[in-house]
C-alpha cells in the first residue's frame, strides 16, 4: 500500500503520523510546495494551480490514495484534485472537526487561520453542524507560521494571544489547521482554565489517516510490520523532510523511517 500527501508545508505531519501509526507497513509520499508556501495568502485560483502541481509530482509515484493534508487547500482545491485524479487516485479531504466537536454540546471554540476564520466555508459547517451551540471563532494570527518554522518564542506568543481570544467558559477547542496538531498540548495548556474539566481538542488527523484506510478498503493493522518506506518531494524534487519537522515528535517518527529505493 502506498499513501501520497500533500500540503505546502510541514502541516501534514500530524495526518502522515496517524497514518503511520494505523499502518506500519504503508509506503509514504510526502509532497511540499517549499517554493510556493505559503498557500493561504494566495488567490483561490493561484492556490489551485500550486496544488495541482504538488499533486501531479506525488501522483507520479503511482500512490493509491492523496490526503489534502491542508484545510485551506481542501477549501479551494479538492474539486480541481478529485476531477484531475479520480477515480484512479482516490483523494481524501481535511475538514475542521466541527462535527464532533458539536456533538459535545457545550461551548467550543474554532481555532483557524485568519483567512478561514468568518469565511463562507467554516460558517457553513458551523451552521450545518453546530446549531443552537455556543462557537467562537478565533484567529490564530502568526500561528500556522510560527510552528511551520518550529519558532519557539513565535509559538508561544501567537498561542498565548489566541488563548486570550478564547472564552473561559469554552469546555473544547477544534484544531482548523493542520499545523496547530503539532503543538497541541502547548494549546490546551495555555486555554484550560483552573477549575474546569480537561479541555478537549479535536484535531483532523486520525479521522483523515480512518478516512484513506476506507477509501482503500484496508482496515488499520499497528502491528503489521514496520516496513513502510518515506518518500519525500520539494516542489517536485526528491529531498528530505525539512529541519523545522524534527521539532516534532510527528516529524522525529517520520526521520526513522527508510528512503524508499
């Protein structure tokens, strides 16, 4: 089995880790758009033509599935994706964990990007799913950023002002963008309020890494053998996980695994 994902940056960590983690003896295909990151700033259109790129280069390796290990891109992208690369490639989605998030009943909050933040799409699963409960959408100003550069004090400074943004009464936080999964307990440290129960993150990994197993009528086996081998493309050129992806354990998990010949 080989599993292809794609994402302008180190975003996808958290979703290729799950992945890994479900299925040891999958064959990875990391795709990175170092010279186009990042995507949010970018026009809908020229966002979709970076993607297509970056998918047509792990496409080339003949994977049986592609994860859109971004939001922003499955916002903008997944329609031009699944037309260019289905029903050959099938091609899996990110989407904000709204859904259960909701299910939870009491207040939560959205942390995204401040592009996605209000925007059309993220209203449109909060109306979908989440109405009648109290949400809070907050801006992670500098946050995708900081953790795509592993920038301790930049880190900490945008999770602190987005905590700041958050209602105390808020009992879960849904984590709208890839990058935030990786520093996810520096995020419910700084939002759990003294007295309350734990807080509870939803972040998109583990049902995106469920979803590609589906796709591909596979069922999860952690204890197949740890054969699976990485493959990592920059902008379309094999290289190396970049050095800021170390930071993480997702990454560090990554690093041990075998070039794929």
């Amino acid at each position: 089995m080989k599993i292809a994902l794609m994402d302008s940056g180190i975003g996808l960590l958290a979703a290729t880790a799950a992945i890994r983690r479900l299925r040891p003896d999958a064959d990875l295909v990391l795709s990175l758009d170092p010279d186009g990151m990042p995507w949010g700033p970018r026009t809908p259109q020229d966002l979709t033509r970076r993607a297509l790129a970056v998918a047509e280069a792990a496409a080339a390796r003949r994977p049986d599935a592609l994860v859109i290990g971004c939001n922003t891109a499955t916002v903008h992208a997944l329609p031009a994706l699944r037309a260019r690369l289905e029903p050959g490639i099938p091609v899996i989605g990110t989407v904000p964990a709204i859904k259960p998030a909701a299910a939870g009943g009491g207040p939560f909050a959205i942390w995204a990007t401040p592009a996605t933040t209000g925007s059309p799409y993220q209203r449109g699963l909060i109306e979908d799913f989440a109405a009648g409960v109290a949400v809070t959408e907050v801006p992670c100003y500098g946050l995708a950023e900081a953790v795509e550069h592993a920038d301790e004090a930049a880190i900490e400074a945008a999770v602190a002002a987005a905590a700041a943004l958050t209602p105390d009464d808020v009992t879960t936080v849904v984590l709208g963008c890839t990058h935030y999964e990786l520093v996810s307990e520096r995020i419910r440290a700084a939002v759990q309020r003294p007295g309350f129960p734990p807080l509870v993150l939803h972040g998109s990994a583990g049902a995106v890494a469920a979803q590609a197993l589906r796709r591909l009528g596979a069922q999860p086996a952690p204890r197949a053998s740890e054969n699976g081998t990485l493959t990592v493309l920059l902008s379309g050129r094999e290289g190396a996980l970049p050095e800021p992806a170390l930071a993480y354990e997702e990454g560090r998990l990554l690093k041990a695994l075998s070039p794929a010949r």
